[in-house]
C-alpha cells in the first residue's frame, strides 16, 4: 500500500482557507452590502460606548482576525494597543504584508474611507492616512492562536484584554454546539472582568466559500438563541444584539440567512 500524506490541521487549514482568495470579497460588490452594515455596527457601538475606555491604557484582542482588519477601523482610536491573531499563517503573513507597507498587502484604503469620511463624516483631507497608519502603529503583536487548546493563545500571551473582538471565526472551526461554546469559554479567558467582547457571528449557515471557486468549508449551523446560550456558558451577558440581514442581496460566498453582532460583557 501506497504511503498516504497525512495533513495536519494547520496545513490543512493553510491549504483550504485562501486568504488572498478570502481577501477578494473586500473588493466584490456582492459582499459589501453587508460588509458595509457590519462595519455600521462596530461605528455605532464605538461612537456610543468608545469614550468608556481609556485610549491611553486599553488593550484589545483580535480572535481569529484571518487577514482582515476592518473591525478595527472604528475601534483604534479607542485602545492604546492590539494583540491581532489568527491560526492559519498565510492570514498572518497577509497582515504583516499590509501593516509594513508591503506593495502586494490588501489595500483597505477603501473600507477606511468609508469609515472615516461616511460613517464618522470626518472630513479632514489627512484623516484616512493617519487612522490607516494608527492602525498599523497599534498592532504591535501578530501571533497564532487556536480556539479548540484550552490556552487559545499558547504560553507566550497570558494577559487579560479590554476588549475582544472575533468575527466569523469559531462558527467555521467547529461541528457541534457544545464545542462553540467550550470555544468561546475558551477565548473568554483572556477577558478582563467586565470587559467587553463583540461577535459577529455568520448564522443559519452550513457552508461557505474564501472565494468563488474555492473549496466549500464547513461552518456550523447556529441560530441566534445559540448564541445567547453560548455568551451565557462562557459568563457573558449581552449587552446588545444587532442582526444583519437582507433578502434581496446575493452574497455569493456563503449560504448564512443572516449575521448576528452580539456585544458582551463578562460577569
Ligand atoms: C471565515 S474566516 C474569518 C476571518 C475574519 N475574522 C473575518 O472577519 O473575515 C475564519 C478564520 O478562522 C481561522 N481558524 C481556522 N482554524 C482555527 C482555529 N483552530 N482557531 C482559531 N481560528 C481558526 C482561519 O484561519 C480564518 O482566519
């Protein structure tokens, strides 16, 4: 018999999540309708709540942030410092191509403007250009992390953060309802008492693709009240819920009947 490779997760993870295929629906028009009301939910939330925190002192932790960073364009001039991880590495070194500047690093300018001049209606010329460079300047630590270890974050990274954000991630790495929640528990950890976690959560959805195309990855199929039960095990009350959701748009990728943005504070 043949020797068969055998594929570790992350390799696997490596070889199926195409991030630079994942990157192309920040360009596709199909994905921005409900790109641009998620990134709506974060400005709201921040607008209201952002003055809370002390942006000299507030860290926050990016869960699972693949190679995107547009939850962090209304957060930034809140926090004084972000902890950006993910498992897959091409995720990571797509980061790292954008955050030094790198020519073939995903150009977020346009998601940036739409924050900044739409949303917040700033309309200094030089706005843009300093919030892309904040949010360079503010990851100062690019590292993996894995939501099905008990320590998520590996020995290096122990502290406890302000904030948390983890979007589209522990839906698409786990099969059953009892592991998301023994996976969100998991990243709660890292949660400083009464600190805030925002999850936005893609629901009623078995499936998605990076890209048109690629291959079909699996996510686990959660209805809104799941997520309640998930918050409630991982000793989070919610705070707020916002659903997403749009009839009459096509989003190409993914067959999830809406999002969910949950805002969470651990007890
Ligand atoms: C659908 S993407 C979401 C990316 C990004 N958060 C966003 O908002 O678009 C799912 C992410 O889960 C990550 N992932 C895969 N296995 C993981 C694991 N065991 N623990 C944590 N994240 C994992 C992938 O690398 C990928 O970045």
């Amino acid at each position: 018999m043949e020797d068969q490779e055998v594929l570790s997760y992350r390799e696997e993870t490596n070889l199926h999540f195409n991030s630079k295929a994942y990157l192309q629906r920040f360009t596709d028009p199909h994905d921005l309708w409900y790109h641009a009301a998620i990134l709506k939910c974060w400005h709201t939330f921040y607008q209201e709540h952002g003055k809370e925190f002390d942006p000299t002192k507030t860290s926050m932790l990016e869960f699972g942030g693949g190679p995107t960073v547009w939850d962090l364009i209304s957060v930034t001039p809140f926090v004084s410092s972000i902890t950006f991880t993910d498992f897959a590495d091409t995720s990571r070194t797509e980061i790292q191509l954008w955050k030094s500047k790198n020519p073939d690093g995903h150009n977020w300018k346009p998601y940036i403007e739409y924050v900044v001049r739409t949303l917040e209606d700033n309309n200094d010329p030089n706005a843009v250009n300093l919030r892309e460079q904040e949010i360079r300047d503010k990851i100062h630590q690019l590292a993996p992390c894995d939501a099905r270890a008990d320590k998520p974050l590996g020995d290096n990274i122990q502290e406890e953060f302000d904030i948390i954000h983890t979007n589209l991630c522990l839906e698409a790495v786990c099969d059953d309802k009892e592991t998301f929640y023994r996976y969100l528990k998991n990243v709660c950890q890292y949660l400083k008492p009464k600190g805030c976690m925002l999850i936005v959560t893609a629901c009623e959805c078995h499936s998605y693709q990076c890209w048109k195309g690629e291959d079909n990855l699996h996510a686990l199929y959660l209805e809104s009240e799941d997520l309640d039960m998930a918050c409630k095990t991982a000793g989070l009350t919610v705070l707020k819920k916002h659903i997403v959701q749009d009839a009459s748009a096509v989003n190409a990728t993914s067959n999830s009947k809406y999002y969910q943005f949950t805002v969470a504070q651990k007890n």
